[in-house]
C-alpha cells in the first residue's frame, strides 16, 4: 500500500488499522522554517502522562533526531518500553527512503 497516495484521513485508517498511534513529542514551540535545528522554546507534551493511560503499549518510535533526544528524556527511567529511534521522514532529512525504509521496519518484526 502506498501511504502517500492516500489523503489524511485514510493514512490514519491504516495506522490505526495496524495499532500504531501517533503523538508529537513536542507541544508547542517557536520554529522559524521546518528544521527542527531551528526549534526554541519548546515545550514538551506529556508523553509520560499519556503512557499511563496506555498500559498495553510496548513499544514507542521516534521520528528523528530531535523527537528522540525529547522523547527519550521524557520518558528517562520507566521500563516496559521498546524505544526505537527512527531516521527522520522529512525531505530536508537526505537518507535515501530505501534507507529510511529498512530502519522503518524495525517497527514490524516478521
């Protein structure tokens, strides 16, 4: 299935359909253009918070770099968690996607 060929609305169908939730690390911040280099100010989501309302979660991906460094201090010391840190999927990111790819599916064990 080819994600990006589908609008929003059936993108979240699938996730959802596959038991993947999505949540931005990140709840508000001051960024001049898209680099997450140029984030200041930012202030966390309570991914912590979250968490506890979802016992069954094993398992939390970061997309990229940034979300990670936020993602993995928020969630310093509590155990139970797989945490992956996944290669970015913005363009400005220049990993080729078949490379992105293969990282991604670390997400999905066969």
């Amino acid at each position: 299935m080819e994600l990006a060929t589908l609008d929003y609305e059936s993108r979240l169908r699938v996730l959802l359909d596959h038991h993947i939730g999505l949540w931005d690390v990140t709840r508000e911040a001051e960024r001049q253009g898209s680099l997450d280099a140029a984030i200041r100010n930012a202030q966390a989501n309570d991914l912590l918070g979250l968490l506890e309302t979802l016992p069954h979660v094993r398992t939390v991906a970061f997309n990229g770099g940034t979300a990670a460094r936020i993602g993995r201090k928020l969630l310093a010391g509590r155990g139970g968690l797989a945490l992956i840190d996944l290669p970015s999927s913005s363009a400005a990111y220049t990993l080729a996607f078949a490379e992105k790819a293969v990282v991604w599916g670390r997400l999905f064990p066969q």
